[in-house]
C-alpha cells in the first residue's frame, strides 16, 4: 500500500491522500486512518453537499513546531470556530474533533491562542506533555477530543458543581470500536457526562459514540454504556482520577460522587457552553484575550477574515517533517493503589 488511503463506497474506490479527509455524516461507513482499503455495499454513497474536512500535519510530531491544521474544501478555517457545533442537530448529533487517538498518549489540544486554532501538543514547564500510564491503563482509552463552537466560561459558575468553567471548548470522550486518527471530525451520540473539578475548575467530559458505530442504535444514554461495556465507566473515573498523580499531582475529584449524569443532562450543558462561544466570538467577552478568536465563517464576529489572510496563516506553518523520537520514559507503566 502507498502512502495513499483508499475508501470504497458502494464497491466505488475513491483514493485520499494522506491528508485526513473525514465526512461529516451519519453514514455507516469509516474512513479509516491506516493505510487500508474498506469496502462497504451498504454505506450511502458521498453527496455534493457533504462537508469534507482536511486534517493538514505541519511541524515534526513531537516536537515543539508540530501542528495540525484544518481545511475545509476552500481552504484553511479554525476547528474551533467554523466546524459547526450540530453535525445533524434533528437527531442530535455533534461533532466531534479528535485530538488524541485512543492507545496514544501525546497530550494533544486545540491551541486557543494561535491563528486558526491548530492542534498542538501541550507543553509544561518547558517539555512536551504526555501523560503517565497508570497501571493497567496505555495511554488514552478512549478517542479523545472536543466539540467545536464551544467554550466553558471561565466567568461563569456553574449551578451542579459550584466551580466555573475551565476556560476550553468541551472535552469528548469517544467509546466506539474504531481508533481514530488525530485531526478527524465526525459526528457523534452524547450519552451522558462526567463533571471533573480539574484545580478548582468544572471540566466537563462528556460520553459519546461515533454515530455510525456498529453498537450506536443500541448506545443512548448512560445505562446503555455500563450494559454494553461494563467496567468502562468505572475504569475511566479510575482514569481521570489517577492519571496526574505521577507527576507529582493529586488525585482529581468529581462532582455528583462520581456518578455519570444522563444524556438529556449532557445536552444542556452543551446548549450552554455554545451560547458561552457565541458570546466569545461575537467579542462580547472582553477579557478573553487569550482567545484567538480568528474565523472565514461566523456571521457578525469582529475576528471574521477573508480567505486569503487564513491561507496566509496556513502558509507560513513549517513543512512537515519526520517524526521526532519519543522519550522512553513514556512507555513506562506506573503502578498506583487505587487511591
């Protein structure tokens, strides 16, 4: 296989190239992130209205130049703030940015205060960040990313768990079969949430599937999940509970005693945080600074720009590279009590 990725539709090949394309549609199909072919006689064909979405790497992986920016089919946009929210808002489906494939452990996030909001690897006392396997746990155990057009107000205080936002777009926890690939955007099935108090700060993850999993028509709320994969909610409170503490930190807390709220729950808080991002990008928050709130298509935001000036961003972004080494500290397996 080249270093190309073929998809096969309704037994039609069509050839990606290594760039990321992903169809934001509730179809059955996958495009896959390895250099495989897959074919499927039932998936519905790709439509002129369809959104491709271009994941473009530039920079060395694993390195401080490293990025991951997005295209869609007329050029650069920002993931945060032109990937819109609802992929079909009639059957409640979002979409999702993946920014950590699950197994991976590279702590990878849209950087808010860039030009188009890239993904980057995060970065901590000067290091690149990746987080610590706490036994038995590799990495990340779910697709890991966060829902466009969102924003948790770091003003605001939230009611359930009396702690304000953390200041990102909200985080997604992805439990469907396939792994995906960094920079994907596909629509997803909220199941539910967990509210994470990160340093005095609500983090909210919220559950969801892939839409078009095989499991999706039988996954809609919290209940489903422990059903279909029990153990997996407990294994990611233990996750999330423990996986600062070899670093140095402490252990992390939940609000509700840990307990997984239910969809209908999850899809107000995600009603919210989107009113808080139509605040942000229509400049109404004005100490958000930090924010770079650069965008080719929101109606009426101050930061809105034309084409050009994005492809101008995108253009002076290093060429990409080979990959960098990573530490071997990395695969080392931290044995921790259940604290």
């Amino acid at each position: 296989m080249s270093l190309t990725r073929c998809l096969t539709v309704v037994s039609v090949p069509v050839c990606l190239s290594i760039l990321r394309r992903t169809l934001v549609t509730g179809s059955a199909d996958y495009s896959r992130t390895s250099s495989t072919c897959v074919t499927s006689s039932t998936a519905k064909p790709l439509r002129a209205t369809d959104t491709m979405y271009i994941a473009e790497e530039r920079g060395s992986a694993y390195a401080p130049d490293y990025r991951v920016f997005f295209k869609d089919e007329s050029g650069p946009i920002s993931p945060l703030h032109d990937i819109p929210l609802w992929a079909d808002k009639a059957r409640r489906l979002v979409n999702m940015v993946v920014e950590v494939p699950r197994w991976t452990n590279a702590k990878m996030e849209i950087s808010l205060s860039e030009p188009l909001n890239p993904i980057k690897q995060d970065v901590k006392k000067g290091a690149l960040r990746f987080v610590s396997n706490v036994f038995p746990h590799r990495g990340y155990i779910w697709n890991y990313g966060a829902l466009p057009q969102t924003w948790e107000n770091p003003h605001h205080v939230d009611p359930a768990t009396q702690a304000r936002g953390d200041n990102d777009p909200i985080d997604v926890i992805e439990i469907g079969e396939r792994v995906a690939a960094r920079g994907d955007v596909y629509p997803v099935k909220i199941l539910g949430t967990l509210a994470l108090i990160d340093e005095g700060e609500t983090d909210w993850k919220l559950l969801a599937v892939d839409a078009r999993d095989p499991n999706a028509d039988k996954l809609n709320d919290v209940a489903d999940v422990e059903a279909l994969f029990p153990g997996l909610l407990r294994a990611t409170v233990e996750w999330f509970r423990l996986y600062k503490v070899p670093d140095g930190k402490p252990v992390n807390v939940f609000a509700f005693d840990s307990e997984a709220k239910n969809a209908d729950f999850a899809y107000k808080v995600i009603d919210e945080v989107h009113e808080f991002w139509r605040s942000l990008v229509a400049g109404e928050v004005a100490d958000a600074t930090d924010i770079n709130k650069m965008n080719v298509s929101v109606e009426g935001s101050p930061s809105r720009v034309e084409r050009g000036e994005a492809g101008a961003v995108l253009s002076k972004a290093p060429p990409r590279g080979l990959p960098q080494p990573v530490p071997p500290s990395v695969d080392k397996w931290h044995y921790l009590s259940n604290l």
